[in-house]
C-alpha cells in the first residue's frame, strides 16, 4: 500500500501581510497530482488544516476542492491540529462522501479507518490534537496506570493524554488480526524535533513534548505540528524485546522474537515556509510504501516554491548594488548595517526589492549607546523619547528633531488638560 503523508497546509494564513491563499491553491493541485501520478492509496493529512478556529471563506472553497479531487483517486484521512477548530472541520463528517474521512472527535480514538491491500488490513488510528485541559477527563482509563477508577483526570501534560489515547490505538490492534499494518496520525511537538518560529506555542504547564516512545506498537507515525520535515528516533529498547540489532529490526522488519514493530515517525513538514526561520527548508510530502511486514520505504516528494525566502545583510549602500542583485525577485527580510539609520529607509530598499517583507537596521556593536535608563515619573519624557530615537537610529536627535519631539510632547498636555 503506499500512502501520501502531509500536513500543516495552514489554509488562510498569511506571510508579512502577503496573502499566501493561492500558492496554497498550487501546492494542493501539485498534492492531487502526485497522488495519480504515483498511485496513491491513501492521504493522510496530520492536522492544521486551517490557519485559525474560523477560516476565512475562500481558504474553505480552496479545501472542498482539494478533497474531492484528492477523494476521487485515493482515501483521504484529515485530523484537525491545534490551529483548528475540531467541531467546524469535523461538522458533517459522516456526511462526507465516500472516501474521505474527517476524525475530529475524540471520543474516536480507539476507531480506525480501515484500509486493505494484496498483503491484508491496514488500519489508521486518526487522532486530533490532544488538548490536555480539554481531554484529560475524557481519556482517564479505567485499566491505565494514570486513569484510576475512570472518574479522575490524566495528569496535565501532552504526555499523559497522548500515552492514553495510544493505549486505546494498541488495545484495539491487539484485537486485529495478525499481520495488520498500524499507521497512527498525531499532531504533536514529539522529543526530538527541530522547531520553527512559525508554530504555535502548546505548551500546558511549561511542557510541550511527548517521549517518542509513547508511539510503541504501531509501523508508521504520520505527525504534524513541526514545520521542517524530518523524521524522529526511535529510543533503543522501548517496546520490543532485548535482542534487537543495531537498527532495532529483525530480518523482517519487526522487532527480535516477534517483538513489535520498530515505529517510522516522520514529520511531513509544511508545504509552504511560513516564517523566516524555515527558509533554508526544502519542503516536501512524504510517500511511504507498506510491506507484508510494516514500512518497506519512504521518500521525500519535493514540494513547489512559489518564491524564495531569502536574508540579505549589509550596508545600505551594498544591498542597493551588486550584493542585491541575485535577491530581486525573493520574499526578503534586509538587515541594514550603517552606523546611523539611512532616512526613507524602507521605501528605498522597497523601490529595489518588490517583493520586501521586513527591514531591520542593525549598526555594528558600539555605534549606538549603551542599555536604555531606568524610566520613572520623575525623567523628563522627551530625554526619554531622545534616548529612544537614539537607540533606533544608532545618533542622538538633532535640534530640529528634538524640537520635534518636545512639540509634541506639549500637545498630549494640551489635549489632556482640555479632557
């Protein structure tokens, strides 16, 4: 069986204030491509489907298109991510047409789509994103370690509430038959992952990660929720018997002794950089091919770039010659080094660079003054404005500027004692 492994599409989000709807539009269409082109059986989307709980309009037409043409060449499994709203992207899922299945509920956990080749079952535990404060009443089990009598709570952590739902995904393979393949699809900040700027925050408690070991039991970890694709280790010894190779694997790809099997876990990444810390990403689906024994093999497909994310650093003077040249057509972030702050800074590198998304001015060290002064009632606001316009530019305010700002500065007066 191969299957199509993607995630993070973030529908609607923008990048700097460019609307990045329609290069999202081509992603997709380059997704149902691959998915005919290479004879897809499966597509799993691993959450963060959207970019907010409520879509804008347009990003909504944008995925009920791409479901149903990805739906009328393979099954379409879809979880939604923390960025998502699990009740409006799980709304009328048993209404879907055939093919395409959205699991949002997670009371589902423990249900898996199931998928069948030549070699037998494969089952796919979908699960959406695991709130802690939102799930752990709901998943405390009556046999687990953590559950009690099944009336407490799981403790506050992604961990907890991770480990309970993939006990429920291990309870219901044990009642498969022998031979079946396990796919499980998590959005999670998994130990081990490189991070981006771009994702947010879900830390509950201070912690956001779950031990890579909590995957035990299944072939294929499909992940989302980190941006750049990569695929995470697996720790030595969790799950499996003592007898193991250097790999983990037996002769045939299961652990030694008829132990479980060793899991794959891989992020597909992003199929667009959505910040400058992704930029020297290379962005990708993944196609993973199941054997009669688990995972016979994964391959990265490239993604299209629709435009280059790029840094260039240097006087002002540099980036408008030469340096710049190779950077007009890029989505840029120029870092402008002179000592003081070149006036219409912006709208000059602006008028060079048409795609120009952040401009920083940052003079060499020593060129503007040191760490700002304690500001109390008694300092005189427009020194302290001085001192601002100081820090910025790399040089005190000249006399017209300063006359500027006490001006000003005299004018809030007025207007508040007018109030």
């Amino acid at each position: 069986m191969r299957l199509l492994h993607t995630s993070d599409w973030h529908l609607g989000r923008t990048l700097h204030g460019v609307d990045l709807l329609g290069h999202q539009a081509a992603f997709l269409d380059h997704l149902v491509e691959v998915a005919r082109a290479e004879r897809v059986d499966a597509v799993l989307v691993a959450g963060d489907v959207y970019d907010r709980a409520v879509p804008p309009v347009e990003a909504v037409q944008v995925l009920a298109d791409a479901l149903r043409r990805l739906s009328e060449t393979a099954a379409v499994v879809v979880t939604p991510g923390n960025h998502d709203s699990a009740i409006r992207l799980g709304f009328g899922a048993e209404l879907m047409r055939d093919g395409v299945h959205l699991r949002a509920r997670v009371a589902d956990v423990g249900r898996p789509v199931v998928l069948a080749d030549a070699h037998g079952p494969v089952v796919v535990h979908a699960l959406p994103y695991l709130d802690p404060d939102s799930v752990r009443r709901v998943l405390a089990d009556d046999d687990g370690p953590d559950g009690g009598d099944g009336a407490g709570e799981l403790p506050r952590s992604h961990e907890a509430v991770m480990a309970a739902a993939m006990r429920r995904v291990r309870r219901d393979l044990a009642g498969r038959p022998a031979g079946t393949r396990s796919v499980v699809m998590a959005h999670a900040f998994v130990v081990g992952g490189l991070p981006s700027d771009s994702e947010r925050d879900i830390r509950v408690g201070g912690v956001d990660a779950v031990p890579a070991g909590v995957f035990a039991g299944v072939h294929y970890a499909a992940l989302g929720h980190l941006h750049g694709p990569q695929q995470i280790s697996f720790p030595s010894g969790v799950g499996r018997g003592d007898g193991a190779g250097p790999d983990g694997k037996g002769p045939d790809g299961k652990g030694p002794d008829g132990a479980e099997p060793v899991p794959v876990l891989r992020y597909s990444g992003s199929p667009l950089a959505y910040s400058f810390s992704e930029m020297h990403h290379r962005k990708s689906t993944v196609l993973v091919d199941l054997g009669p024994d688990g995972v016979a093999g994964t391959e990265l497909v490239p993604a299209p770039v629709p435009r280059r994310l790029a840094e260039v650093t240097g006087t002002l003077a540099d980036l408008l010659g030469p340096a710049g040249d190779g950077h007009v057509d890029d989505w840029l972030r120029a870092v402008v080094t002179d000592p003081v702050r070149p006036p219409e800074l912006h709208a000059r590198l602006k008028a060079r660079f048409p795609h120009l998304l952040v401009t920083e001015h940052r003079p060499p060290a020593g060129a503007a003054r040191g760490g700002p002064a304690a500001v109390t009632a008694t300092r005189d606001p427009v020194e302290v404005t001085a001192e601002f316009v100081a820090h910025v530019t790399g040089a005190p305010p000249t006399e017209a500027e300063l006359a500027v700002l006490r001006a000003a500065y005299e004018d809030v007066l007025r207007a508040e004692a007018s109030a």
